[in-house]
C-alpha cells in the first residue's frame, strides 16, 4: 500500500502545464514496487492530479505484458463530486444488485470525472475503461507513440522523454 499523498487541489490550467511530463517515466508493476511503495506513481505528488471539486487522478505511463500503456486511477475524495456521485447512489433502489450498482457508479465515473483526461491533454484521448477496484476507477490509454500522433494532430503537448 502506497503512503496517502494529501490531497491538494489545483487549478485547470497547473494541471494541464504538468499532466504530459506525468506520462514520461515508464513504471513496471512487480515486486519492486511492493517492497519500495514510495516509488508507485500514486506515492509522487507529480503523478497526482487534484480537481478542486474533490476529483483526483493519477496518472502514469505502466510497463505491461504486452505494451507499455498510459493508466489513469481515479478517485474522489469529500466534495461536490462525491456528494453528487453519493446522492446518485443513494437515489438508486434498495432492490438493486451489486452488478446494477457496481454499473451506475462506472457510468457516473465515465461521465462526471473521465472527460477531465481529454480536457487536460487538450484532445479526445481514447480509453479502455478496466472497471473499479474499491472505489478506484481503472481506465488505460494509448501508447506513448499513439498519444504523441494524436495530441501532434490536435496541436497538443506530447509526452517527453524520460530524462
């Protein structure tokens, strides 16, 4: 487990002028990063991208067995968006099922917090939602040669070079 970074929420735009150099080191998930929990990206405060509405994604670009992909975590902490997303689940039927609850909190992530990453890269960046693991929402993105293509075409920052 990863320590807890504080949450500090920032500004659109000191998001969006630090959120491409977030993607530039690459992170393999494995046994070094359970022994060393301070170098997961959610334990680096540059990874770290704090909405004031109480949104929080972190964002790395993760070594994978078949690819080297962008992931966005998501999560919220107290504010506007977890009272809105609390008063939607609260809305919904005691008969419910966890699969239909487990679903309207996937679509209120996609909705509510997920076009925030096309907002900060300046283009529609597009994602594979994975799903929510405890409260986190999971989603990856292109390769870092697919996002620079793209945000070349929309005239966006790419990703550097790990330097």
């Amino acid at each position: 487990m990863s320590p807890q970074v504080e949450f500090k929420a920032e500004s659109n735009n000191d998001l969006s002028d630090r959120f491409v150099a977030a993607m530039a080191p690459e992170f393999t998930a494995g046994p070094e990063m359970i022994a060393k929990p301070n170098t997961r990206p959610g334990a680096q405060r540059k990874h770290i991208f704090d909405f004031e509405d109480g949104a929080r994604i972190i964002v790395s670009r993760d070594v994978l067995e078949v690819m080297t992909s962008v992931h966005f975590s998501i999560s919220i902490e107290k504010g506007p968006i977890f009272d809105s997303l609390s008063a939607a689940m609260g809305e919904m039927p005691d008969t419910a099922t966890r699969d239909e609850r487990v679903e309207a909190l996937e679509n209120l992530f996609t909705e509510r917090i997920l076009p925030r990453v096309h907002d900060l890269a300046g283009f529609e960046v597009p994602l594979e939602v994975l799903g929510i693991h405890g409260m986190v929402y999971h989603a990856v993105g292109p390769t870092k040669e697919q996002y620079n293509e793209l945000a070349q075409a929309a005239g966006a920052k790419e990703i550097p070079n790990d330097s």
